[in-house]
C-alpha cells in the first residue's frame, strides 16, 4: 500500500516486491522500465537505522521512480519512528537523496520543416569537475530502439555518417552554454529530424547513482504559412507593375494589405508586421525597419521611428476578417517612400508554457514613392524691379503656384518677405509675414513702422511700406511655407520655397561722402604701432546728420589681392559707440574719433599677419522722429597698404647666426683633424 505525507513525500509500503513491482493495496506499481538505472529520490527503510539511499538492498530487484516526490519503500512488518518520518519530512520534496539529474524541456516539442531549433540540456546534482560532456542521440519513430548518435561535447566523429554533412557544415551542432549546459542547434529541420532525442552525459560521479539522461520528443510539421500582398484599396495612384508601385501625395493617407493564413492543426498564433525598406537594399533584418506589427498576443506595436505617430493615432493597423490586416499610415512623409513587406511569423506555445516562433515568411507589397510638396511648391514676385524716392510707398506682390491641395483641414500655408541689402549673401532679415491662422506680424528692426501685410487674393500676398527709407533699398524674396496637418491640430512643415530676388532701389537723400585715408609715418616697422587715419567730407543732406565709418582688409595673397571678402577691424558707428572686429594679427585694436569728420585706427604691436590692403567705409546717417536710423549714403576711400618692415639689426641676426655656427663647426673639425694626427705620429714614436 501506499500514502502521501504531508510533505507531498509517497510512503510506500511492500507487502511484496519482485521482479513485477511493490505488490499492495490498491495494486501493483510497476517498476521502471530500465531496472539499471536508479532513480532520485528514493530511499528504504529496511531496519530500524532509518531511511537509506542505494542501489544494493537484499532481495531488491528493480527501483520505483515517483515524479517530482520523495519516495520512502518500507519493508512490511517493519517498524519505524518518528524521527524517521521527521528525517524524512527535513527533505525537501523530491530530494531524499543526493543524485545526479539531466533536465530538458518538455515535451513534445513541434516545429516547422526548413526552420531552426534549439534544444537545451543541463545537468545538476553531480560530482567531479565543474565541466561536464554532453552527447546527444536520435530515436526515430520507425526504429525507436535505435540510437543514433548526432553529436558530442568531447568527440569530434561522434556522429553517424547520415548527420556528418550537416554537422561538418555547421548545420547541427552542439554548443557549450556553460560547464554543466548545452544547447543542441539544428539549422534547417528536415522531415526526418523527427523523433525522440536523448540527451546523455557520462558519468563523473564516486557512485552511479541518479539520471544520466533526459528525453525530449520533437515532432517536425509541415510548412502550411502563407502571405502575400492584398489590394491597397482607393487610396494612391497605382502602376500595374509587380510588385506594384504605388504613388501618394505628402499629406495623404497611405494603405496596405497583407493576407497572412495558415494551415497547421496545431493551435498556433500569428503575428503580423509591416516593414520598409530603401528601394534596391537587399532585405534582412539589418535593413529591414519594422513600422508595426501584431504580436502573437494581438498586442499592436510600432517600431521606434514610428512609435510616436501610432501614439497620436497618424498610424493603424487592424484586422479585417480571417486573414487580411490591413496598415494605414496618415499624412504621409518623404521619408515613407520605400518598398515595403509584409512578415508573417507563426508562433507555438511549449508543454512549459513559454512560446516559440515555428516559421516566418515576407512577401512585398509595394514599391511607394511619395510625391513632396517641395517638388510642386512655387513662388513669384512682382512687378519687377523696383526704384523710388525716399517717403513714397512701397508695394510688392507675391504669387504662390504649384499643384497645391487648397488650405483647410489637411494643409496650411504662411507667406513672409525678406530683404537683404544689396550685395549682401543670405535671404536677409524677415520684414513681415502672415502665419497659418492669416495673423499678421513685423520683423525685427520694422517694429512701429507703417507696413502691411494681407493676402488680396487666394494665393496673392501683399506687401506695404507707406514710407520707404534709403535703408529699404536691397534685394527682396518672398518666402512660402506649407504645413500638413496630422493627428488632430498639430501642423507639420512639409516645404519651403523662395522666389528670385527683386532689386528694390530708394534714391539717397543726396548726401555725397568723400573719404581719404593714409598711414601716418609712411612706413611703419613690426612691434610698433600703426595709424591709419580717414577725412570724410559732406556735401548736402539734411540737418542732424551723424557719420559712421568702418575700417576693413583685404589680405594679398603672391602679390595679388585673395578672393576672400574684406575683414572688419574696427569702426565707430553714428552713435560714438566703437565696434571692434577681427585684426588679422590677433593682437589689439583700438578705433577713436580725433575730430568732428576724422577717424583713427591704431594696430598695436604690429606683427607680419597685419600685412594687407586697408580702407575706410564712412557713411552718413539720418534719424526719423521715432527715433529710428536710416543710411543716408556711403562712401569707401582708396586703399592704404600696411607693410610691417623688419629692423636692420632682424636682417642681420640670421646671417651673424649662421656664420657664428659654420665657424664652430669648421674649428672643431679642423683641431680634431690636427689632434688625430699629432696622435697618431705620437703612437708611432
């Protein structure tokens, strides 16, 4: 008979044991199949010495193995305590004795023909070294008997001449995870992979005492998963090519759909994802960006790139029916165009509960391209060039054109102007502009001047200066912006353009300005301080005028002025305050006014990098009653070249230097020449 204690520990107790098993109420319990073998576990009371573990035990001719319990076999008719059920109960469940076991999954396991698999193998319980050797055999279901040896930890040729191909290719092998763990690794499962596979390792321990190998069945099924591409439906322009190409407009929606079914009778789940990749790239999982997907537990999830726009709702993907999933991505962007896929993966859940991928297959859908509101953008000005005088206004027309969806719920659109003065590079500074709502707003510099901004027609825009000034004069662009709309309010920029530029010219306010600079001294030496002086006079112009004035350089280059623009050193603007830039030689710069039309430069400390052609740029300034600055005219002076000669004794330190080391060396050589001899002759004596 036998009982569970309150452990989970069985109490068996033999009325009679043979070859047949432990004979008791309620009936026989047979042995093992394999009476060489001890099993964990189990332990004996025989006599009153207590519970023993062993495989010697008069008249015990096989042993009994209850899964995952402690078994305790009592003799009957003998007597035993409680300290030894209290000896007994001390163990854990399932560890009454100390032994040997090999643990791998369990099974069945199923997988898919032409996929990979990964059977693990560990060992515990053991004594001998940390790393211990693992061989794997085949048990095929038409010869179950039959072992065949696939592969092994310490043999390299232990396996059978039907896996030596597949093993020399690296198509199965065994791979060590850690001393006492393994990993069986099969590439490309063949039909006849099928069967029950044993995982052994050989005995290390002082005792054969345990399991020295664990079994696990695989069964191999058929490739039944299939994909492919479904109509992508009404949105998008699409070419019978195939894979097809489809053409949408930035902004619009894109959709895709994928039919993914399979035919395994196992119960299996699918997920479902879609990919791009940049068109003529092989396709792989490096260069394969995932967009979203359907896991195997229905949860949808997008990758990285894309995790935010599913989070705002701009991409879907759902199912439709049995087998069609269907991927819709909202306001399409430039960087959407691609060739995309469809992977489908079939997944299975283990006997221990955890799920593996069987088989996967991708099929393409379409090569995308996305037509950019950049390629159709235009923008046009008028009437032309431009020349007024100062005080009258200024109107200019801009004009936006192009294959453009109308301003509303999908798209937006903003028009400003800029201006640069003449000569200058870069669009210049903004003037004013209208946002997406139409709200108006000036540029930095024009705040409280009288300048209008408004669209007088559905893509014409305005632009008014009631009173021009000198300093309007340059060139001016009409810059257009337009948005498309995502997930709700938000605008997303999708292109830009500006126009040609448009000269615009305001006659001056006929102030004429005559510049003369030179170089005080005429020649100047380095270390010492040049001066570089400039008169400026005025002829005309109204009261109040103020005078600014700028030095510049130009560094020669093989004797010849360098293409490079003209660097500003220093100034003094129309309010007295100085404006320091760069000087060539890196050293000090002063600038000052010495008189009422007169200016100074002063280079401290001259060096040979101050070498250069300088000039003087005044220009005439006139205030409005707002307190607002305008350039009047302007003015450059001729040029004036900046030589840094070196001093007499600088010429002359270089040759002294020279000849002072010839003639060291020349001596030495000559008394080293004269005492080699006076030596030798010396030697001879």
């Amino acid at each position: 008979m036998y009982s569970f204690l309150p452990s989970g520990a069985l109490l068996l107790v033999c009325q009679k044991w043979d070859a047949s098993g432990c004979q008791g109420n309620p009936g026989p319990i047979p042995p093992p199949r394999d009476p060489s073998v001890l099993y964990p576990s189990i332990c004996f009371l025989f006599s009153e010495q207590g519970p023993s573990c062993g495989p010697t035990f008069p008249g015990l001719l096989s042993f009994y193995r209850q899964k995952s319990r402690m078994v305790l076999v009592v003799a009957e008719g003998i007597e035993w305590g409680t300290r030894h059920l209290q000896l007994l109960l001390s163990f854990p469940t399932g560890m009454g004795c100390w032994a040997r076991q090999v643990l791998v999954p369990e099974g069945p396991l199923y997988r898919v023909v032409g996929t990979a698999v990964s059977i693990s193998c560990n060992v515990t319980e053991y004594e001998g070294p940390a790393q211990q050797n693992f061989e794997w055999f085949l048990y095929r279901p038409e010869a179950p008997d039959t072992a065949l040896s696939i592969v092994s930890t310490m043999d390299d040729q232990f396996h059978y001449a039907i896996f030596k191909p597949r093993v020399l290719a690296g198509e199965v092998q065994v791979q060590r995870l850690q001393g006492d763990a393994a990993v069986l690794k099969i590439a490309r499962l063949q039909a006849q992979d099928a069967g029950i596979y044993e995982c052994h390792t050989p005995s290390t321990d002082t005792r054969y005492l345990g399991s020295y190998s664990g079994k696990v069945e695989l069964r191999v099924l058929p490739d039944v998963l299939q994909v492919s591409a479904a109509p992508a439906g009404p949105r998008g322009r699409q070419a019978p090519t195939s894979p097809p190409r489809l053409m949408v407009y930035e902004g619009q929606e894109l959709a895709l759909g994928c039919l993914a079914r399979t035919g395994t009778q196992k119960h299996t789940h699918l997920a479902v994802s879609f990919g791009r990749s940049v068109p003529e790239v092989p396709v792989g999982r490096a260069t394969l960006q995932e967009v979203v997907g359907i896991r195997s537990d229905l949860a949808v999830e997008a990758g990285a790139p894309y995790a935010e726009r599913l989070a705002a709702g701009e991409l879907r993907l759902g199912k439709e029916g049995s087998d069609r999933y269907r991927m819709v991505v909202g306001g399409a962007q430039a960087g959407d165009a691609g060739t995309y896929h469809c992977t489908a993966a079939e997944w299975i859940q283990d006997p221990d509960g955890s799920w593996a991928q069987i088989a996967e297959k991708r099929t393409v859908l379409a090569h995308v391209d996305v037509q950019t509101l950049s390629s159709q953008l235009a923008v046009t000005v008028g009437p032309g060039e431009r020349r007024i005088g100062p005080g009258e206004p200024l109107e200019l027309l801009c004009n936006v054109s192009g294959a453009l969806p109308p301003a509303g719920r999908h798209a937006a659109y903003s028009v400003g102007w800029e201006m640069a003065p003449a000569g200058a590079p870069g669009p210049g500074r903004l003037v004013a502009q209208l946002d997406t709502e139409g709200v108006g707003s000036l540029g930095p510099g024009y705040e409280g001047r009288h300048i209008a901004m408004e669209k007088v027609a559905s893509r014409t825009y305005r632009l008014r200066l009631e009173a021009a000034r000198p300093g309007d004069a340059g060139t001016y662009r009409c810059l257009a912006k337009a948005y498309v709309r995502g997930s709700g309010t938000r605008l997303r920029e999708a292109a830009s353009a500006r126009s040609r530029p448009l000269p615009v010219h305001v006659r001056e306010e006929g102030v004429v300005l005559e510049a003369v600079a030179w170089l005080a001294g005429g020649t100047v030496y380095r270390g010492e301080t040049a001066s570089l002086l400039c008169n400026i006079s005025v002829r005309g112009g109204p009261p109040g005028l103020r005078l600014a004035a700028s030095w510049w350089v130009e560094r020669s280059e093989d004797g010849e002025l360098s293409s490079v623009p003209a660097q500003l050193v220093g100034g003094v603007g129309q309010d007295g305050v100085a404006e320091l830039g760069v000087r060539p030689g890196g050293g000090p710069v002063s600038v000052e006014l010495v008189g009422p039309r007169s200016h100074r430069l002063r280079l401290h400390s001259l060096g040979p990098e101050d070498e250069g052609v300088y000039h003087c740029a005044p220009s005439a300034w006139v205030q409005h009653a707002d307190y607002s600055w305008y350039q009047a005219g302007s003015a450059r002076s001729g040029p004036v070249t900046v030589y840094p000669y070196m001093h007499a004794l600088d010429t002359l330190f270089v040759p002294l230097l020279v000849g002072t080391v010839v003639a060291l060396v020349t001596g030495a050589t000559v008394l080293g020449t004269i005492t080699c001899c006076f030596m030798k002759r010396l030697r001879k004596r």
